[in-house]
C-alpha cells in the first residue's frame, strides 16, 4: 500500500463543488454529470457526501443518498428529491484521482458508508460499477445483480457497466 501523509476524508461542504466538479471531469471524463446535478445530492442528503484530501488538497469524492432498490437515478438528471420509500442506500459516486490510488481510502469510504447505512436500518446498497471497477466493489462484498429493465440506463454509462448490490441483513 503506498502512503501519504495528511490523507484524509472529511464532509463535503457547499464551497467544495468547484473540486468536485474537476475531479468528477477528471476521473469521469465518459460520464458528464452538470455541477448542479453534482450539487443536487449534497443538498438532498449531507450526511452521504464526503471529500478526500491529500495535504489539504481534494484529490476524491463520494456522493450517496437513500434510493430504491432496483431502480437508478439517471445519469446527469436532477432528482429533485429523494424517494420516501427509499429501502436502499444508494452510492452514486466514488471518484478518486490517480495520486491516491492504493492508499485505501475507496475501501475506507465504503467502510464508512456501510455502517451509516447499516445505522440507517437499509437491507441493502447499491451502485452502479463503471471504468472496470467491478473486482473493486465485489471485494467490498458487491454482487452484480441482472436488472434487465436498467439496461437502457446502464448502457447510458457504458456497456460494461453493471448494478451491483450488497447484502446488509
């Protein structure tokens, strides 16, 4: 594992979106989400959005919020809220620049969030896994799972993109 120094997440805060939007272009280049979409998940739900830094300068984020199992927010849409029903936590985004790759901090965000929705008393998680990231989340105890009625979604992503799902309860 390399080290750095100072390599730490924190709350995301308001002031943070500029950040977020390069690194989102930066590490999505495939997959343009506007700012304000970007925004829209820090406004409807705080507590799932998180900023990596690296001697004080952001180098990763993670958006997640409740959702719906089964079900994926489009790609570059605003939600306008979030569903009351919600039944699973939902992780939207985790991108991390290419400097702290290997340090661990994707598997300690996960870690994190994986108690919050634990706390929040959700069965499930789930994402979508983009840009070969799959052994990633599997090793975070994610199994695709085959929704064919997300395949127009999916391939809005990229054809190897895959909704995966993991077992809280």
């Amino acid at each position: 594992m390399i080290q750095f120094r100072d390599v730490a997440w924190r709350a995301m805060s308001g002031y943070d979106f500029k950040a977020v939007f390069d690194i989102a272009n930066k590490v999505h280049p495939g997959f343009f989400e506007a700012e304000a979409v970007l925004a829209e998940k820090f406004t409807l739900y705080r507590n799932g959005c998180y900023l990596l830094e690296v001697s004080e300068k952001p180098a990763g984020y993670v958006l997640s919020h409740p959702w719906k199992r089964g079900s994926l927010p489009a790609l570059d849409t605003l939600l306008g809220q979030l569903p009351a029903d919600a039944d699973s936590y939902y992780i939207h985004d985790l991108a991390l620049l290419p400097l702290t790759r290997g340090v661990g901090a994707a598997g300690q965000i996960v870690a994190a969030l994986t108690k919050h929705a634990q706390a929040m008393g959700f069965a499930t998680m789930s994402l979508v896994a983009v840009n070969g990231s799959v052994a990633f989340w599997e090793k975070q105890g994610f199994v695709a799972e085959e929704r064919p009625e997300l395949a127009d979604k999916l391939k809005a992503y990229e054809d190897a993109a895959r909704y995966m799902v993991k077992q809280l309860v």
